[in-house]
C-alpha cells in the first residue's frame, strides 16, 4: 500500500513533520499552499567543469557550429549566383526537384541550424551549469532590483566567458554577420536593374511599319485619311518570348492628316505625305490609346479618358496624362514601305522618376 495520501484521504497527526520543518511541506499546506517546494536538486559538476581540455573541446565545437554557419551562408549566395532557375535534377526518393530551391533551402537551412545548435552547445557545456531561482516580484522595480539586474547581466557576461572564450566569439561574429546577406542576395529577386531599357524601344531605321492585323508591311496607300491603323516593329513576331515586352513599348499606332491640318512643324517634318505615327502607350499609366475622332483629330485613352491632338503633337488637351505622345519618325524605303527613320525620340509610357 502508498505511503502517499490521495486528494480524498484523512492525514493523521503523526503524518504531519514537526515543528520547524523546512517551509513548503506541512508549513506551507497549514497556509493554504497544496503544493510543496520540493527544493533544488544537488549540483553536478559538468565535466567542462573540471577539466579544460573537455572544455577547449566543448569551445572548438562551437566554432565549428559557428563556422559552418558561415561556410553555408557564402554556398547560399554561391548557388543564388550560379545555379540557373530552370535546371532541374533528381533526388531519390523526392524525385525531380529545381536545384536552385533545393540548394537555398539546404544551405540556408544548415547556415541557421549551426548558429542555433552552437548558441545551445556553448549555453550547455561552457555556460554555467548551477541553476538559479528568482522570485516573482511587481513589474515595477525598484533600485535595489535595477542594481541587482545590471549584477546579474555583469555576471552572466563573466559567467559566459565571452571575453575569454575569443575563438567562439569572432567566429560568432562571422557567423551572424554573414547570415543576413542572403536576405540581401534575394533582393534580386525584385527585378533586373532597368538600366536604360526605358528609354528605348525596338524601332530603329530601316525597320518596317508592319499592320498588327494582317502582318503585312504597310504601305503609304493602305493608310487613308480618317482611318487609325496600328503597327509593330518588322521582325516582331506574337509567338516570340520577348513579343510582349518588346510590344509594351514599341506599339504604335498610324493616323493619316491633310498636310495642312498638321499644326506642329514638326510633327509635319517627322510624318510621310500626311500619315504620322505615334506611340500607342499612354503617357499616364500606360493603357493603350485606341479610340479616334475623325473629325477632330483628337485620340482618347478609354482608362482615363486622357486626350490628344494628333494634329498637334498629341499633345494632352484633357486627362491626366503627364506629357504628350511621343512620335516616331517615318518614311519609306526603296520597295515603297513605310519604314522608322529611327526611335523615339523620348521615352513611351508613364512617366518615371529617373526621366530626369
């Protein structure tokens, strides 16, 4: 039969300890407290405690975590810079998996797992090994409390041995300065730098004007007077893995004026017997300007009814359209088709911060 009594069970006297027994048996049960402190358990001294040599180990250990950490970080950025996105390789049993997202999170993996599993190896090996009791106190301290809170970090920096342990601790450092690189490194995957590809479109001279819907190249007699075709640069083609970059800002778009109507000189200078030629994209947010006023030669953008006068260097007469359409400069070549003298001469689209 249990000498221990359940919930249920009456306690009789000589159960009870004697006067003046340690607090937190029957004392603290006679207060109202059920639950007995039973006490720390005796101290064992670890063996880093009592030997350096096992503690130089314990310390070489930590630097190796530490170091690996730092190893692994620089393969993470290795294996970002060289690994292609589209190379894929098989691994028994997960089978075909892309080597890039495999190599990133293995590396990175490890890099993390060594500084954490160093920070655990050096806390429980070279770290003290006494365990240590607080009592709960009010939230707000007093001055007695702060003093003893800055001994206490005082002597937890002692205790840690950081000063005296160098080896762990430069390589600490390392380990923990190289690691948010690889946030860094994924950076990239915001974008390609633009570098000047704003600026500039597929047109150049000598390309022909060639008709979005039949795929022909156009001709001066195939764009009459009132009629708003739209064209794309020669050597575009819509199965192209570039078709859809390259036409964002290449698309252009043909009206066909009276020389006389043309107001702009200009604009008269840059067009061929009448026809004039102009980007396609919105200056505002880059929709693509598609409806036609005949009578007033007037152009209107359908997301925000940004308007331009094409008999005027499409400049904007209404909307919120920044600036006006830029114009590319036409003429034809030796076999009668329309052809660019050239880009444009300003960037196509919405405007952006470093247009300068």
């Amino acid at each position: 039969m249990s000498s221990e009594t359940g919930p249920h069970e009456t306690v009789s006297d000589e159960n009870l300890p004697a006067e003046g027994s340690a607090p937190g048996t029957a004392a603290e049960k006679a207060d109202g407290n059920p639950f007995a402190d039973p006490g720390l358990p005796p101290h064992d001294d670890r063996i880093q405690d009592i030997d350096e040599r096992a503690a130089k180990r314990s310390e070489r250990t930590v630097a190796l975590l530490f170091l690996v950490s730092m190893l692994a970080t620089v393969a993470f950025i290795a294996s970002y810079v060289i690994i292609p996105v589209d190379r894929y390789v098989y691994l028994f049993p997960l089978g075909h998996i892309q080597a890039l997202n495999f190599a990133l999170g293995l590396t990175l993996g490890v890099a993390l797992f060594c500084i954490g599993a160093g920070a655990v190896h050096w806390s429980r090996t070279l770290m003290s090994g006494h365990e240590m009791v607080q009592d709960r106190h009010p939230i707000g301290a007093d001055e007695d409390t702060k003093a003893g809170a800055f001994a206490a970090f005082a002597d937890g920096a002692r205790d840690s041995q950081f000063g005296r342990r160098k080896l762990i601790r430069n390589t600490m450092y390392g380990a923990l300065a190289l690691v948010p690189l690889s946030g860094v490194v994924l950076l990239r995957d915001l974008g390609p730098l633009p570098e000047d590809k704003l600026r500039h479109t597929m047109w150049e001279r000598g390309l022909r004007l060639i008709n979005e819907n039949t795929m022909e190249p156009l001709r001066p007699e195939d764009v009459t007077i009132g009629s708003l075709s739209f064209a794309m640069p020669e050597g575009l083609s819509p199965e192209g893995h570039e078709f859809h970059t390259e036409i964002a800002k290449a698309a252009l778009m043909l009206v066909r004026l009276a020389p006389e109507d043309i107001k702009d000189p200009q604009e008269l200078d840059w067009s061929y017997d009448g026809i004039v030629a102009y980007s396609k994209i919105c200056t505002h947010v880059g929709c693509p300007v598609s409806l036609y006023e005949q009578q007033t030669h007037h152009v209107l953008c359908p997301c925000h009814q940004s308007t331009f006068d094409l008999a005027d260097g499409a400049r904007v007469i209404f909307g919120p359209a920044g600036h006006p359409l830029p114009q590319l400069r036409i003429g034809v070549d030796d076999e009668g088709y329309l052809m660019a003298l050239g880009d444009f001469a300003e960037p196509v689209g919405p405007s952006f911060w470093e247009r300068g």
